[in-house]
C-alpha cells in the first residue's frame, strides 16, 4: 500500500506540467484517443520494430456482422552493422524490407494506412509522428503513416477489439510497463480537456529518483550496479520481486477511489500462464474511474525454463491474489493478449483511420449549422432591411418583423413614485404584484405578489368567467396585502398576440397556450378587465397599461440605468424592443419624440429571408413544430428548439454510425427528449465526461461511451454558438439602426437582458457580445440582466405612463 501511495504520487508528477520534468514516472501522451468498438474494418500494414529482428504485416479487419482479424506476416533481421550504423541506413533497409513485403503480398497498387510499434522511448506530438518523414521518399508505391504506437498501447488495443471494457495495457516480460486511458482534463501537458487519451506510464523508471531505496535489497543494487544503465528502470529490475505486484496494484488503486462503494471482488483468469487481463468495476470520484469497466492486458513473453511445469503461472496467480487483497473493490478478471505488437498496430491505425473517417463526415454535417462573418453580415443587413419594411406604412402587412407600436414614450427617469399593482398573466398561473415606489436621493422598489392558477375548465370557458377569475384573484391579493377597496394603477402583462392603438388598449387577436375562452378574441383585454372589475363592484383601477414583456424587461432595467434603450428576451421565446424615433413609425401619427418598438423579431425568415442558412435540421423542428413555417428565426436561437435540433443531429449521427455506435435508442427518437437545460449542463467548463454520460444517461441512452460524450458535447456547442452568433447579428441591426437615427459615429447605449437561456447557459451571452461587438464596432454596448421584467416591469412602465398622464394634466 505504501508503495502504491508512492507511485501515485510520481503519476501526479507526471501529468502535471509544472512537475513532469522531475518526475520519474513520464506518463507520455500517446495521442491514441479512443479504443475499438467493433466496427472498425479495412485492410491495413503494420511494421513492427523493436529488436535485431522486425516484422511487416497485413492485417485485414473485417466488421459485416462478425467481428475478424486475419493477418500474413514476414519477419527481417537487422544485421549489425545496419544497427550500429547510420539512421538513414536503418531506415532505408526497414523500407527495402516493406518494399519487399508489399510486393510479395500483391498490395503494391493500393494506398494502405501503416501502423509502427516503435519500442523504443519516443516523445509523441501528434499520433502519426516521429517516422514518417525518415523513409517515405525511399519508397516506389504510396502508404498512408497513421499511427506510431508503443508496444504496450498495442497490447491495450488488441485486447480492446475483443473486449471493449479494455482500457488498460500492461506488459510484463524482459522489460515492464503499463498505459490506460486517462482523461483528458487530467493530461496537464495536453491542452484539451474533452475526452480522454492513452498514456504511457512508462513506469519502469519509477524508484530512479530513490523513492524504492528503502526497499531495495543487496542483491537488486549488486544487479542494478551490474547493469547497463545503473540507478535507471530500477522498478524493471527488481521485477522479480514483490514490487511490480505492488506497482500493479497501484494502477488499480488509482482507477478506484470511493471506499464506501462496495463491488464484488472477483478475478478470472485466462491464458497458459502470466499473459492476463484485468477488469476493474465500476467507481465513482475518481479522477480516472468514469462509470466504465477497466481492463488491464499483461503480456508475459519469458520462456518456461527446462520443465513442462513453468514456475511462472505463480507469477500471475500471485499477482491476481495481491490485486484482489489490495484493492478489493474492484473486479477484476485476465484476459491473455495475443500478439499485441502487429495486430496492435493495426488496432491503433484501424481506430485513427475510423475516427479520421468519421470525424470528416461529422464535420461536413456541422459545417452546415457554422455560420461565417460574411453570412453574419448578411443576416444583420436583412433584419435591418425588414425593420425598416416594417416601420412603413405601405410595407408593414407584407413585412415578417412587424415592429409593432408599444405607445410607451418614456423611460424610468428616477421620480416614479407610489403604490403599484401588476398582472402577470401568460399561462396556466399568473401573479398579481403589489411593487411600491420610492423616488428620492435613493430609490427604492419593495415588490410583494402571489401566484394563482386558472382551471382547466377557466381557460376554457367563456372570456366572463376567465376575467371574472382574474378580479376575484386580484381582489383576494388586495385583502392579502390589507388594502380592500384600495383604487391603484395597473400594469397587465398580456403574453398573447395583441394588436395595440394606444397604451391602455390590447385588440386579442389569438389565444394561444391552450386558452379558449369564448367572446375573447378581437376584444380589448383592458375592457373585459374592467368590466370585471365593475361586475365585483369591491375596489377600482385608476389606469390600465397593456405590458410586452420585453418591453417591461427594457424599463426594470431602465430604472436602474437610464441609459437602457433596448429590451432583449432570449429564453424560452425571443424578442426585442427599441426606442425608435417617432419620424420612422409611420403607423402612428405624431413626428416628434421616441416611443418603444416591439420588434417581434422571432418571425423574422418567415418570407423567406433566412432558407438559406436553414439545414436540414431546422426544417425537420420547423415541420414538427405547431406552427411550421412560422417563428423562423425564433426556432434557430430560442430555448424552446435548441434541443430538437440537437436531437435531430444526434439522431442523424447515429443512423449514419457516427453516433452511439449506430444502435437507435426509442428515447432518442422521442420529441422534447433534449432538453436545452441539458444543452446547458453540458457546455459547462470542464464539465467531467462521466458528468456528461450521467446526463445521457438519465435521458435514457445507456449505451454511451466516453467517445459519445465528447460528440454530444461538440454538437450542443456547434448548435448554441451558432443560435448566440444569429442573436448577436439581430441585435448589431438595432443597435447600428439607432446609433445611425441620431446620427452618432459612436453609440453608448445599455440592453436590458432577460430569459432563462442567455442567464444560464455559459457561453450564449459571451458570443452574442462578441457577435455584436465585431458587427457593429461603432456601438458600446453595456448589458443589464433584468430581474422580473414582466412584474416589476409592468409597473414601471404604468408608473411612467402615470407620470407622464399626471405632468400633461398640470
């Protein structure tokens, strides 16, 4: 145990940048990044070469239903002087020998990918480095270098084409070593975190710095002073002590780590005598454990000495007994490797070529949803030439951004003062708000509300019983709050589609949200209201004010800062408000001073104007939707569809095998599986991939791998940067239309922000604003997240109107 605390330490050392250097234990990246999942195929060569002697084979992969490997090899010797001599000759006769093998096989014609086991220490790069460029020129036919891999991640990945819990390979023989698969946020020498990596420990040094001293015998320093390389690999020699069962056990312990989890300690031994495989079971916390079964291959390539009895099947039967007492928690079985050197070096460049193949076809597919500046810019001219259709009289009904009239002229100035109630009203619940004002040296806003349901059968009945509903609701709060009979201004959030003629007035034009009360629509709201009101006959409302919630984002916020023109609401739906000049709103009359434009940007592409930068999978969510063709840009940005089209991509993915190793769950298929809470989740900042697989999980799909995660992960990105980057344009077309209304050449100006996917997801408001900054650079741009625009905001923008009703009358 103690040994194992130690050797972890030197891993630690290892993987972290700062301490590598000193370390003893390298742990190497090996830039392999996946291991097999059966469907690997194809023909492929492999050079194998780590002695006085070296072999070339073809290995053909086959995966139509049955999983099969068939290999011709030929080994070459070295001579010599060839070993001794320069590298250009030892590369040359290596290249003569693969000239040799590939006309013998009759391959000379093809373009095959070639694996290199190259057992000798390398510092990788990149996967396909380190020879390639030594030999390739000597060649009179082409080969494809993919992969240079250690013996030891051969070992791994040969036993991973049979096992696919394979992750860990160990050699045991004249030398030692061991490599696993590491996640990637642990890899400090690596500057990515997704996903994990093969790394090779390179233990064999371990003890070189003197951390085996104490240990150490009299006959492991005679040998150690004896050897080649004194005070070097001393773990390798002192392999035929207790110590590399110990070491072992150390790889296991760090690959578990929650002692209060209890799993059955198990081992099954397979193969003649030390060649072996270790499955550990599943943990939870460890840095390394990531809710998979591990597996450990152990290569033993010494030779039975003499008798049919072999001393060395005590070797790993040992071993198997100090794992299982050293780390009981795991479960642990064997599995024998079989020529992990060749076929592994197939393995590897099998694995990189599949991942190569199916990275491109991914990447063709989400090039699709990436948009360029220049598309960007497109997308900012034309919303900017829609608002501009849509303030003109003539163009307005054809327009698809109707940039309705909000009749509020004013913002908060700082002197609103007084007892104000609220009416939230945009489903099924609704509040009634008390927001008190005061105006002075500071302000001050003290807000109480109570939430109420509507019945089923409410919703569905006539419109005297839904408002008669609403005033028995407001009615009962007046009591709540000790104010009976009380006669106060009122601010109504209508979160329905309203046609407006002035402040205090709201045409319904269609229930929507599973409303259907009768003798509604094409009726003002404020009427019905007061009629409520009357039939009650217990209290009054002064004044009545029809409220957009993004409108009432704009003047929460704007109390706050008056600089705050702008109102944004990127959530569930999308939309935003501007203060226009009253010469640009031909609909109303009037020339002078600014009144707020409700933009109503979500139907913005609804003539077309955005097919083509639409894909595939925005017309699959637009078909599927209530109401297709409809809302076209609101359905690319908005948190009520970011998750159908990561669904769809997903399912795209899958039924192309690049996904989920192309098995179709049932709940991938299952509309409004994805949510664009999930979406958020797992954007987060090193957000671990186990986290990532907990998600997919809880959403059914069980079959995922680590692989699977880092997929997902990459579409939620694609799709979200995607919807930030388009919200970013819209928002640089308002911005610039307003900097250019007043003739500025700089805009200072602050948007009041509100809506559950700019709030919580991590990276949506950094894009956007990046977006606008580089699309409209002539505009600074402050950001403001509003804090209950649809309450607060509905009485501040009555408390206005209020106002401003109040000053015309004196």
């Amino acid at each position: 145990m103690d040994v194992s605390i130690r050797f972890r330490r030197e891993m630690d050392k290892g993987l972290c940048r700062d301490t590598n250097p000193t370390a003893a234990v390298k742990m190497l990246p090996t830039f392999v990044r996946s291991t097999p999942d059966g469907t690997e195929q194809g023909e492929f060569l492999a050079l194998d070469l780590g002695g006085s002697n070296f072999r070339v084979l073809l290995v053909k992969v086959m995966a139509n239903g049955e999983q099969k490997v068939e290999m011709e090899s030929q080994i070459y010797a070295v001579p010599e002087h060839i070993m001794r001599g320069s590298g250009t000759e030892l590369f040359d006769h290596i290249a003569d020998c693969l000239a040799h093998f590939v006309d013998k096989m009759g391959i000379k014609d093809k373009k095959l990918p070639l694996g290199f086991t190259f057992s000798f220490p390398c510092q990788q790069t990149k996967l396909d480095e380190v020879i390639a460029p030594e030999y390739k020129s000597h060649l009179d036919f082409d080969i494809d270098i993919v992969a240079v891999v250690n013996d030891t991640v051969g070992t791994m990945m040969t036993c991973g084409y049979d096992d696919q819990h394979c992750e860990i390979g160990l050699i045991v023989g004249t030398g030692t070593n061991a490599c696993y698969m590491e996640q990637m946020r642990n890899i400090d020498l690596m500057d990515s975190d997704d996903g994990r990596m093969c790394v090779n420990t390179e233990w064999g040094a371990f003890g070189d710095d003197g951390a085996l001293d104490d240990l150490r015998t009299d006959f492991d320093q005679d040998l150690d002073a004896g050897s080649l390389n004194p005070g070097k690999q001393v773990l390798w020699l002192a392999f035929e002590t207790s110590t590399v069962r110990l070491t072992v056990n150390c790889l296991l312990l760090d690959l578990s780590v929650n002692p209060s989890a209890s799993y059955p300690g198990s081992c099954r031994v397979t193969g003649s005598w030390s060649e072996c495989q270790l499955t550990l079971g599943e943990r939870q916390g460890t840095p390394w454990a990531d809710h998979c079964h591990r597996a450990c291959r152990d290569r033993q390539t010494l030779t039975p000495m003499g008798n049919s009895e072999s001393p060395f099947p005590r070797f790993s039967r040992r071993l198997n007994k100090m794992v299982r007492r050293l780390v009981p928690d795991c479960d642990v079985r064997f599995l024998q490797s079989q020529d992990g050197s060749g076929k592994g070096a197939a393995m590897v460049t099998a694995v990189a070529y599949r991942l190569a193949a199916q990275h491109a076809e991914r990447q063709h597919i989400l090039d699709t949803l990436r948009l360029s500046r220049a598309q960007l810019l497109e997308v900012k001219e034309r919303i900017r030439k829609e608002m501009v259709r849509g303030l003109s009289r003539q163009t307005h009904k054809q327009a698809s951004v109707k940039m309705l009239p909000s009749y509020v002229r004013s913002t908060p100035d700082g002197t609103e003062h007084g007892d104000f109630l609220a009416l939230d009203l945009g489903g099924s619940s609704f509040r009634v708000l008390l927001v008190r004002l005061r105006s002075g040296k500071r302000q001050i806003v003290d807000m109480h509300h109570k939430i109420y349901s509507i019945p089923q059968e409410t919703m569905q009945g006539t419109g005297e019983e839904l408002f008669s509903h609403i005033v028995h609701c407001i009615g009962d709060f007046l009591e709540y709050m000790g104010m009976r009979g009380a006669s106060l201004p009122l601010g109504f959030t209508f979160s329905f589609p309203c046609h407006q003629s002035k402040l205090d007035q709201g045409i319904l034009l269609k229930w929507t949200k599973g409303f259907k009360a009768s003798g509604c629509e094409g009726q003002d709201v404020v009427t019905l209201l007061k009629d409520a009101v009357h039939r009650r006959r217990e209290f009054d409302l002064k004044f009545v004010a029809v409220v957009n919630d993004t409108v009432g984002t704009m003047m929460t916020c704007g109390y706050e800062d008056p600089k705050c023109e702008v109102g944004l609401i990127v959530g569930t739906g999308t939309n935003i408000c501007y203060m226009e000049e009253m010469q640009n709103i031909e609909l109303v009359e009037g020339d002078t001073g600014r009144m707020c434009v409700n933009v109503e940007w979500g139907a913005f592409g609804d003539n077309g104007e955005l097919d083509d930068f639409c894909t595939q999978f925005d017309h699959i969510v637009d078909d599927c939707s209530n109401n297709p063709g409809k809302q076209r840009y609101e359905k690319m940005i908005s948190g009520m569809y970011l998750g159908e089209i990561v669904r769809n991509v997903l399912m795209d993915f899958t039924a192309k095998g690049l996904l989920f190793r192309g098995k179709m769950s049932e709940r991938l298929k299952t509309r409004g599986i994805f949510e664009t809470k999930f979406l958020s989740q797992i954007e987060r900042d090193r957000l671990a991939m186990r986290q990532v697989r907990s998600i997919l999980q809880h959403l059914g799909l069980t079959g995922s791998t680590c692989d699977d995660s880092v997929l997902v992960k990459e579409v939620c990105t694609v799709v979200a940067r995607r919807a930030a980057q388009l919200c970013g344009a819209g928002l640089a077309a308002v911005v610039d239309k307003i900097r250019e209304n007043r003739n500025l050449n700089r805009l200072s100006i602050t948007v009041g922000v509100d809506g559950t996917l700019y709030k919580t997801h991590p990276h949506f408001s950094s894009i956007m604003q990046e977006t606008l900054q580089d699309l409209a650079p002539q505009c600074q741009v402050t950001f403001h997240k509003s804090e209950d625009g649809s309450g607060k905001g509905a009485a501040l923008i009555t408390a206005v109107a209020y106002r401003v009703q109040s000053e015309g009358q004196q």
